[in-house]
C-alpha cells in the first residue's frame, strides 16, 4: 500500500492559491515580490537541518572590502634550510579560509577543528558579544557561523582528504546533520567517542560526562585514504614478510593432539574439510575418516588441520575456495594448533578511541607494549610541563591529534587547523615527521582574542620547533622546522589605489601556496615590466635562483623569456584576485 505524503498536499494546496494571488497582483511589484519569497520558502528543502540562517559581521565586511594577508617577518621562524614552510595566520578564521580558497583549493589532506562547542559557558561569540543560554538564537547563530566555514573546508579537502571535527553533547546532533548536507551523508566516516575526562565533568547534569566526541566525514569516500584499521579487539601483533599483522579473531580451522585421532561423522557443508599442509604444499580433502594415506601424509611431515572442535564443527571458517586463496597468498597465520588469517596493516595502532590507545608491536623480534594516553588532563600538564606555565585551559591532547593524522597514508600531506587554539595541531604534525621522517606541513589559524594567537600559538609551536621556552630554559633538543606569521587585513573596494595594494601582498599569497619565501635570493617574484626590467640588467648577481614567479600581466621581450626560463618559472595565477579586480572594474 503506497503512503501519503500529507506534507506534499497541504504544500501543492499552498502553491496552487499562490498563483491565483500572482494572477490577482499582475500589477502589484510589492506584492509579486512577496508571493515569490514565499514560493521559494514553500520549495526549501524538505528534510533536514532547518534553523534561522543569521548574517556575520565578519562576512559582511567582505562586500566593501578584500581580505589580504601581511607578514609579520620578526615572527619567522627559520631553522631548516629547504623550501618547506609551515604558517600561522591571526586572524578571523572566516578570513583566512577565504583566502586559503584561492591558494589551496582541493589542496589539503587532513582538516583537524576543535571549534567552540556553543556550551552557553565557552568562549563562542558571535559578532563580539558572548552567546549564552539565554540567547534563544543561540543554535542559529552557532550553525550559521560553522556553515559558511564548513563550506569553505569542503573546497579546500583534496580528492582523499578527511576532515575530523571534535564536539560534545551541545552540538553533536546538529553538527551531524550541518556535515551530512555539506559533505554529503555517504561521506560520513564514523564518529569516534573519546574518553577524556575519566572522572566526569563536575558542571553536568544529572551525570557526570566523560567523553567528547570526534566526527570524520572525507571528500569523497571513492578516493579517500586511509590507512586500514586494526580491529578493536585484537590482542597482538606479530610481522612477516609481507608487514604487521595481528590475527583475525573467530576465523579459524583447528587440529591438535586430541583432533587427529577423532573420526568425523558428516561434512556438512563447503566449510567442512581436512587441511593437509607442509611448507607451500596445502592438499584439502573431503573426508569421514582418518585414512591410511593420512596418515602417511602426516608420517611425510604433513600437519593435519580440521573445522572440528570439542566434537563440534567450527561454522565461523571458510570455504575450500576461500581458504587456498588466502594460503597462496600467504594470509594464514599457521601455528601449531590453530590457523587464523592475518590482518594486514600499515597502522600499529590496534585500539579505538578511548582514554588509552594500546597495542603491541614486534621490534627487533621483541614485543613491545605502547600506551597512549588521550586525556586532556594529561595534555593539560604535558603543556604547562613544555611552557613552564599554564597558558590554555583545555588544550587538546597532541596523542590523539597525532592518531587522526595518522590515519592518513600520505606522511607528504597538508594539515589545516583553522580553530588552532593552543597549537596543538603543529606539535602533533612536527613530532610525527620527526617519528617516521614525513614531510607533513601545517597551516594554522586562529583570532588573537586576550591575545591567544601571539601569547599562546606562537610560542607554544616556537618551543617545540626550536626546544626553547619563552622563559629562555631549555625544553627539548628542538624539531627543526620553517615558520611564517601572517596576519589578515582588509583593502578597501573603493580605494584609489585597490589595484597596487592588492600587488603589493602578492608575495605573501605566493608563499603560502608554493610554501617558500620569496627572498629576492633563490625565490623571486616579477610583478611589474619594471621587476622584469632589473632583473634582466641585474641576473648576474643571483646567481642562485631557484624559481621565478612572474605575474600573467608582465609582458616579457623575447631575450628575457628566454633567460628567465633557464630557470624554474611559475605564472603567477590571476585567480588570487580576478573576482575583486572584476567587481571593481579593473
């Protein structure tokens, strides 16, 4: 029996009495205009996350102006001498994305966010006032202010990327639905529940809560790489040849001394048989009864295996087909009693989420057991411990953000934290390249309110590349690593001179996308016929260069093309700024 949309009637009854109102108000502007804001509200979507969608002041200032970025060059932080950069961007985050848009779209692997959890109690604001349970838009306005970030996220996550948001109860439920409509349910990974407070929060209500959460949706779930997971329940891992492996729990073909001499009475069905194995040589057999050639087969060296167990069969194994693929390929983990198939994996990692993740690992043929601790209590005192202060009340752990990135199989990707808080993010892509010899790099971005990106940010992940802590005492021996400091700023659209200042900036554009300083040096930028002019006079005194990055707007003779190409030569992309240059007619 089909159902009745009820829903669908009552909206067609609706929309049939509005084009009699249209043909009443031919005549009327005003009110054709109306009757067409409500057609459309009448035609929204039908299903899903509805709320009151609220402007932001902070988007706003985009219609009348263009967001740039400035160096802060005291706020470098060169110490490896390649071309890999990371950064630090102050500003609103809205800003940055925007222009991230322009210099990395589809560009970034792993997206990790800790955004403000709307808890009535936190830091989020809204327009610079703080939203709290008393603000009736309060869910509004949070959902308003992460959709046009999460929008802008979406288009920055390469082919395989992911992107991994925490939360708690607050905005766990409209978290997901805002996710599912951006990215796309099928997208949706999982949602990792984190033990981070064992004792509970002493503010909850009714029950103390320990645990956060961590929703994982990627860009498409087609191309997206991740490393294969270890299940949860595993108990060791061994390796061979082919990688770690732990065994598959429940798949298993049994024998031993008390099963080699029972007789069967049925085979009942494809996953009921003997397995004869010595070396490469597996022989399957469909037998009731141990045989006089069996038993030369065993006499020859052969190892009998049977789905028999406690006189019954074993249901959970595999059929005859199934088993000889998974033997020539070596996937069995044959020991003397029982027969399990491996679980590769490129991940030691073998527990979930939880407060702990543990596991096993065989180094040089010892095992060896691995904590990692994921509390936030823990990562609170291992930051005061690097800081020799407390600088940041609920920092994240850098174990659990180091598990995230991790779960990427590409140690050559881009991380983006565009709610970097204390830096969490930096340490953990810092420490991971030094662990495996990646070569992650990191853009963070952050505001400076009560001056956390210059107090916070800064010097935490200044400490960590360079091992010293802003008191002058030595923390570690330091993760050498590059650093640029940006800050985010607006040119007016009405600016008489909008063209040259946004020129001006290019060069902050060009290294945040290439991540390389344009020092005049090894990298060069042309932005004018007059750049092009003295560069030409001047080639013998850089005799250096590595890449010349030259604007579509400069018209090169024919000598200079043919000197300058004698180099590494990028064109300068007119996407930075075609959109402002186009809207103010230039």
């Amino acid at each position: 029996m089909a159902t009745t949309n009820l829903s669908k009637i009552k909206r067609q009854r609706m929309l049939s009495f509005l084009v009699r109102l249209r043909d009443d108000n031919r005549d009327n502007e005003n009110a054709l205009k109306a009757i067409n804001e409500i057609e459309n509200e009448l035609n929204e979507k039908k299903y899903g996350l509805v709320w009151e969608e609220h402007s932001e002041r902070v988007d706003e200032m985009m219609v009348e102006n263009v967001p740039i970025l400035l160096e802060d060059k005291s706020r470098e932080i060169p110490t490896v001498n390649d071309d890999n950069y990371n950064f630090l961007i102050e500003g609103d985050n809205l800003h940055s994305l925007k222009l991230l848009e322009k210099t990395h779209r589809e560009k970034i692997d792993v997206i990790y966010i800790d955004p403000p959890y709307n808890t009535g109690k936190d830091s989020f604001e809204y327009d610079d006032k703080k939203v709290d349970t008393e603000d009736g838009y309060r869910h509004s306005k949070w959902l308003s202010f992460m959709k046009r970030r999460l929008v802008l996220a979406k288009e920055l996550l390469s082919e395989r990327g992911a992107i991994f948001i925490s939360i708690d109860d607050n905005e766990l439920a409209t978290l997901k639905l805002l996710c599912d409509s951006i990215f796309g349910d099928t997208n949706f990974v999982g949602n990792f529940i984190v033990e981070n407070n064992p004792k509970g929060r002493k503010n909850g209500k009714f029950i103390s809560v320990t645990s956060e959460y961590c929703l994982i949706y990627v860009k498409d779930f087609n191309t997206a790489e991740f490393k294969k997971t270890i299940p949860k329940e595993a108990s060791d891992m061994a390796k061979d040849e082919n990688g770690n492996f732990i065994r598959r729990s429940g798949k298993r073909v049994l024998m031993g001394e008390n099963s080699l001499n029972k007789s069967v009475t049925d085979f009942k069905s494809k996953k009921h048989y003997t397995a004869y194995i010595k070396g490469q040589s597996l022989i399957l057999k469909k037998e009731k009864l141990l045989s006089e050639k069996d038993e030369a087969l065993i006499q020859d060296g052969y190892a009998r295996y049977i789905t028999y167990l406690n006189d019954h069969f074993v249901e959970n194994t595999y059929t005859e087909q199934k088993f000889t693929e998974l033997f020539k390929k070596g996937a069995l983990d044959i020991r003397k009693d029982k027969i399990y198939e491996k679980h590769f994996s490129d991940n030691k990692q073998i527990k979930g989420l939880l407060t702990n993740i543990s596991y096993d690992a065989i180094y040089d043929n010892k095992k060896v057991r691995y904590e990692m601790d994921l509390k936030t209590t823990s990562a609170k005192r291992a930051l005061y411990e690097m800081m020799g202060a407390e600088i940041f009340t609920f920092p994240k752990n850098v174990n659990f953000i180091k598990h995230l990135i991790n779960l990427n199989s590409n140690n050559d990707s881009i991380i983006l934290d565009f709610f970097a808080g204390s830096g969490t993010t930096a340490q953990a892509v810092l420490e991971l390249n030094k662990e495996d010899g990646g070569n992650r790099k990191f853009i963070l971005c952050t505001n400076n309110e009560s001056n956390i990106c210059s107090e916070v940010t800064y010097p935490r992940v200044k400490t960590v590349i360079t091992g010293m802590r802003p008191n002058g005492s030595k923390y570690s021996d330091g993760i050498p690593a590059n650093l640029k400091y940006y800050k985010t700023a607006f040119v007016a659209k009405d600016s008489e001179t909008f063209v040259d200042e946004l020129i001006a900036h290019t060069d902050e554009m060009i290294q945040l996308e290439y991540g390389v300083k344009i020092d005049k040096n090894k990298y060069i930028s042309v932005l004018t016929d007059e750049d092009a002019d003295t560069l030409f006079k001047n080639w013998a005194e850089f005799p250096n260069i590595r890449a010349i990055y030259i604007s579509r707007h400069v018209i090169l003779n024919t000598e200079q093309r043919e000197l300058f190409h004698t180099k590494d030569v990028y064109v300068i992309p007119d996407y930075y700024y075609r959109k402002e240059l186009r809207e103010v007619g230039e």
